[in-house]
C-alpha cells in the first residue's frame, strides 16, 4: 500500500512540474506550436479547461492555472494522505 501512495504522490508532483513547464512556454513564442509544446497540451489542457472555464481572465492574466495547480499541490499534500489512512483502516 505503502508504495502506491508513493507512486501517486509522485505522479502528481510530476504532472504539477508538466504544468509548470506547460504555462512557462506561454512565454516563449512559437513553443506551443513544436511537437514538444503540442505533447503538454494533450498532458495539460484536459485538466486546466475546467479551471478555465470557471475562472475568467482578469486583464490579459490567466490565473486558472495557479488555482489548478494548487488544487493538485492539496490533492497531493492533504487528500491522498486522507484517502490511504481510509483505505489502509479498511484493509
């Protein structure tokens, strides 16, 4: 059990560096548009358009990637700590 939980934790830190990297190509022009830009996007936006589409654009400063990543910094710091103490009274 032990080593599942440690899987997730650091498939979630992962994923949270994948959008770091993500947001960051903004930046660069043309970044997006490269076959490495278009791989983060396929990884990324499924996860940041709902955060997208609650949150508007204040100004021309998106901050809907900042509340998702740090809804996936608590998911990983607080929930899945939570979800194995359940699953591990159970078993």
């Amino acid at each position: 059990m032990n080593q599942l939980y440690m899987i997730l934790y650091f498939a979630l830190e992962i994923y949270s560096y994948a959008l770091i990297i993500y947001i960051l190509m903004s930046w660069f022009p043309g970044a997006r548009e490269s076959s490495f830009g278009e791989f983060f996007a396929k990884i990324c936006e499924p996860y940041l358009e709902p955060f997208r589409k609650i949150i508007p654009p204040i100004g021309m400063i998106d901050i809907s990637p900042i509340v998702a990543i740090l809804v996936l910094y608590f998911a990983r710091a607080f929930g899945l700590p939570v979800l194995f103490n359940m699953l591990s009274s159970w078993f």
